[in-house]
C-alpha cells in the first residue's frame, strides 16, 4: 500500500504554482539580474564544465533525433494509409500525430493510479479533406486496488471540456481505447456542422470489443460578447444501447488572459430509461503561450438520483509548455463530493507529462 500525505503534496503544488507565476511574471517586467562577480577556476574546473556542456548537448540532440523520428514515422503511417484509398501529394507534410501521456493519480484513500496514454490521429487528405482516422489507448491501472479512472485528453480548443465532466465518458465509457473513423461535413450555404464518428472500442484489461458510433450537429452563434454553440447528437454502443441529448456551450472572453466557458447538457437512454444531466463552468487562463491554468466545477445527477444533486467535481489544472509544441506538464488537485459518500468529498493530485509527435510540433 502506498501512504504519503496528502496535505504535503498541496503544499508542493503551492510551491509549483508560486514559482511558475514568479517566472512569468519576471518574463513580462523583463527582470535584469545584476552580474555576480564569480571566482577564477583552474584548468581542471573548466575541463569539468567542458565536459558537462557536451554531455548536455548530446542529450537534448538525442531527444530531439527521437522526437523528429516519431513525428516521421506518424507522417508515414498516414501518407500510407491515405495511399490506400487516393493519391496523395507527397511533396505536402502529412500532418498525421501521435500523442503520448503518462502520470499518476494519488487519492486521500491513499492509492496511487497510473494513468497512461496514446492517441494516433491519421491525416487523410487525399480519401477526403473531411475525413479522419482516430486510434486511441488508454491504459488506467491502479497500483493498489484496480479501480478505473478518466484520463487526459489532449487540447480541443476554446469549447473543451474536460475529460471527467464529458457524458460519453461516464456513461457510454468513451474513454476506452479504440479505433474510430470521422467524417465532418458543412454545406456551403448551412451554419450546421455534422460530425460522423463510428468504430470500434475496447477495454485494454479484457479486450471486449464493441461497435459504437455517434452522429453530431452544431453550429456557433454569437451574441454580442458570447458565443454559444447547441450540439444535438444521437449515439449508439452494444453495451449502453441507443441514446440522445442535446448539449450547449458557451464561451465569453473576459480580458486579454481569461475566458469563461459554460456547458449544460441533457441526455437519455433509451434502454434503461434513465436522464442523465451535466452542468458545469470552466475559468481558463492563458497567461501565455508557455503556461494557462483551467479551473472546473461540474454537477451530476439523473432523473432516479435521491439527491437534487448526485455528484459535484471541483479542480484546477496547472499546464506548463516544457519544450516547444511537443511537451507538456501538468497539475490536477480535484475534489469530487457524492450524494453516496454524504458528500464528505475525496481529494487528490494527478500528475501528468505530455508528448505530441508530428511534422507540425
């Protein structure tokens, strides 16, 4: 059993935080540190310091060669895939990716999840400018007692959100691995966007496949200052049966770092009869390009739930660009408080390194 406190690593995080809103703000003011007379060295000292700069220049040139390698090699896969069915322009950069994440997830129980990723999305450009080839594996194993737990998707811009307040995530179990095939189609002349998406996915402990497929529409709106985009979709699993909903997103920029973002959903499943809805808000703020901070409410509940309110998550998501467009390290402290526990809440911290691999990072 792993045991840790878990206030100390709160207490870290503030350190964390302290020290990366330090650096950014001593990046804006443009903070000028004064020369610090250093002591001569011997020969010997500068050999030593010789040294030690080209050990470090062979590591960063090794990551880099690894990084380049990947990105290729996803270029690859997708210029082959998309020759299957047309003739691709292998002059154009195939902007294929793959995203690999990796961390742990620490609870106040005292257990430790390890959660780890990896997400292939093909570009297809010559079988259609709309058409997408999504393969994801989501690998969450508890170290202590098997338990299942959501896991980080990487960005999808100002109307995200996260991964543990999507439906499909907690009741259709969309965060299994899979294969998935998209099709996004807009009329001309139509504000509607339909999105296609139909595949197959499993669970990685016992491998149980199963079809699954969902049919979206939406378009923005604006509205002076707000945007808002309704979403009515159908959806169908093996496990879960037909289902449908409608959800709405809103989005209004506050200054030039802050966004606020609204989601409301409601959605129904029609073999077992049973509404499930979603409220939540999201504050983002980008302070620039190498570091945001994301901070979540989320309310759960459905039309058989005692409670007016059957769950509630609270979180705040710290992301920190480490190396160009490619890697990424972030910080999650969550509560999450349920009618089933009284509300008594359970706290943890999840760590989590990022990685995206492709011609255009």
């Amino acid at each position: 059993m792993i045991k840790y406190d878990l206030r100390y690593l709160i207490n870290i995080l503030v350190t964390i935080l302290l020290c990366l809103t330090s650096t950014y703000s001593n990046a804006q003011v443009g903070l000028v540190v004064p020369d610090i007379p250093t002591k001569k060295t011997n020969s010997a000292d500068n050999s030593k310091e010789k040294a030690s700069s080209i050990e470090l220049k062979v590591v960063k040139k090794g990551v880099a060669q690894s990084r380049n390698l990947l990105g290729r090699t996803a270029s690859t896969i997708g210029l082959g895939l998309d020759s299957l069915f047309g003739s691709p322009d292998k002059d154009q950069p195939n902007e294929s990716a793959i995203t690999l994440s990796s961390g742990f997830k620490f609870d106040e129980s005292g257990s430790a999840t390890q959660i780890n990723g990896v997400n292939f999305q093909a570009d297809l450009p010559a079988t259609s400018s709309k058409l997408q080839l999504l393969i994801r594996v989501d690998d969450q194993n508890d170290l202590q007692d098997q338990k299942e737990d959501d896991s980080s998707d990487p960005d999808n811009g100002k109307t995200e959100t996260p991964p543990s307040a999507s439906f499909e995530s907690r009741v259709l179990e969309a965060n299994k691995a899979g294969i998935f095939v998209r099709y996004i189609y807009k009329a001309p002349d139509s504000p509607w966007q339909t999105t296609f998406d139909n595949g197959l996915q499993f669970a990685t402990s016992s491998l149980a496949v199963e079809p699954v497929s969902y049919l979206r529409v939406g378009q923005t709106i604006q509205v002076g200052s707000w945007y808002f985009r309704p979403v009515p979709g159908v959806y169908w699993t093996e496990s879960s049966g037909f289902g449908a909903g409608i959800a709405l997103h809103t989005f209004k920029p506050i200054d030039q770092v802050t966004s606020l973002q609204h989601t409301t959903s409601i959605n129904y499943l029609l073999d077992s009869r049973n509404t499930h809805y979603q409220h939540g808000w999201q504050l983002v703020k980008v302070f620039s390009q190498d570091l945001r901070a994301t901070y979540n409410i989320t309310f759960y509940t459905t039309d058989e739930a005692e409670n007016l309110i059957d769950e509630a998550q609270i979180s705040a998501t710290l992301r920190r660009r480490i190396d160009g467009d490619w890697l990424f390290f972030s910080v999650t402290p969550a509560d999450t408080l349920s009618a089933e526990d009284d509300y008594e809440g359970n706290m943890s911290i999840t760590f989590q390194l990022e990685a995206k691999f492709g011609t255009q990072y």
